[in-house]
C-alpha cells in the first residue's frame, strides 16, 4: 500500500513543484498580458498627439491650385 501511495505523489507531483508551475505560469501570462497592452498605449499616445497637432487652427495653411 505504501508503495502505490509513493506512485500517486509521483505522479501528481510535489506542492512545491505545483506552486513553483503556478509562479511561473503567472508571470509569462503577466507578460504576455504586457506585450499588448504596452503597444495599445502608444499607439493611442501616437493617435492623440497626430489628433492635437492636426486640430489646432494654426497648423492649417491655405491651399492654392495648381501648386505642388
């Protein structure tokens, strides 16, 4: 009996070895999570400066035909 109670912690694995899975397991999903949103956040850093730029009225030239 003892031997099949060792086989099945074996098997099942250590809590140690189970705490260290989860660590690690939420740290990659953490970075991951980070790998998006960390380019969301320029991309609409970068969207609202080209929106400010682009809506002040001094910016704005006057357009002429005919000219390149």
């Amino acid at each position: 009996m003892d031997k099949l109670l060792t086989t099945e912690r074996a098997a099942m694995g250590s809590r140690p070895a189970k705490i260290v899975f989860l660590v690690a397991a939420m740290m990659f999903f953490a970075v991951l999570a980070l790998d998006i949103a960390v380019p969301a956040l320029v991309l609409s850093a970068m969207a609202l400066s080209n929106w400010l730029v682009l809506s002040t009225e001094a910016t704005q030239y006057p357009r002429r035909r005919g000219t390149a």
